[in-house]
C-alpha cells in the first residue's frame, strides 16, 4: 500500500476495532506524536480510521475488484483477484478491517462505507459467476456465499491462529464461483 502511516494506522485497527484503538496506540505505531498525528489528521481517530478505510477500498478496487471485473476470462479474474486477497490479509493472518469497524462505535461511523465495499466485492464476484456461464440468480447466489466463505474464514484462521482455513477457501474460489450448474 502507499503510505506507510496509513498503513500502520491499517494495522492497528485491524488488531482492535475502533474502540480499542487508542491514540497511544496509534501514536506508536505510526512512529508521530499525538500532536503529529493530529496535525495530520485534524478530525482526530475518526478521520484515521475514514484514511485507513480509503487505502483499502482503493487497494481493493486496484487488487480485487479490478481483476473480476476485467476483460480476461474468468477463471483468470478470479486467480487474481484471489492473489489480491491473498497479499491483503497476508495469505490469512491479518483480520478484515471492514468487520473490525463495523463493531461497537465503529459500526455506527462506518456500516454506510463499510456496506458498499462489500456490496462491490459482492458484485464483481457476481460479476465473474455470470462470465462463467451461471443464471443472474445463481451468479449473486454463489458472489454472497463467497463474501461469506472468505468471511468465516478469516474469522476461523484468527480464532484459531491458523490461515489454513482461509488460504483453502480463496484458493477454491475459481472453482467455487466457475463450477457447472447442477
């Protein structure tokens, strides 16, 4: 990612939610005073968390999103938009900061933002599953199961100290989203 301060800022709201992420936290691990943190960040931990939130939606456009919805033949979209996700969650052990946020007090700053990241993995994933010769109704069936498949296991693989999990569900992801209808 871009900017090694966000991404710290990434980091620390990944390993505490936004309630739990306090500037002295924050502080140290950018490596900036409060009183630098502040300057550049005047709205204080909320406009952080809008700063870390922004570096992954854009990662996620670039990385993820942007392959499902290219022109290649979908069984390539989904390989790397599956590498993507792979580099972003370090092949499973790094939590997601979209369900981190949408807890507690984060939930209530985020859910609007955090909803349509999701909604546009969803739809991409969509997307592919349509390419790949699937009804609209089965192709937003098999995106949402997906979301939800990549979800559980990240959840799984933090639970449990264990990326397994996870790296099994993204790297079955083509077959998931491409296999023949039954």
């Amino acid at each position: 990612m871009a900017d090694s301060v966000t991404d710290q800022l990434i980091d620390v709201f990944r390993s505490h939610g936004y309630e739990g992420a306090s500037l002295s936290l924050l502080a140290e691990a950018t490596g900036l005073k409060r009183a630098s943190l502040y300057y550049r960040f005047p709205g204080g931990k909320r406009e952080m968390a809008e700063a870390a939130l922004a570096e992954v939606n854009g990662f996620f456009a670039a990385n993820v999103v942007g392959p499902l919805l290219s022109a290649e033949e979908p069984g390539e979209r989904v390989r790397r938009a599956v590498q993507g996700l792979k580099a972003f969650y370090e092949d499973g052990r790094k939590s997601c900061l979209l369900d981190v946020l949408s807890l507690g007090e984060g939930a209530a700053l985020f859910r609007p933002l955090i909803c349509r990241m999701f909604t546009a993995l969803k739809d991409a994933l969509a997307t592919v599953a349509r390419a790949g010769g699937h009804d609209p109704a089965t192709a937003e069936r098999l995106a949402e199961e997906a979301v939800i498949r990549i979800q559980g296991a990240l959840v799984l693989a933090r639970g449990c100290d264990d990326p397994a999990p996870f790296l099994r569900v993204v790297e079955d992801l083509p077959a998931f989203l491409l296999r023949q209808a039954s």
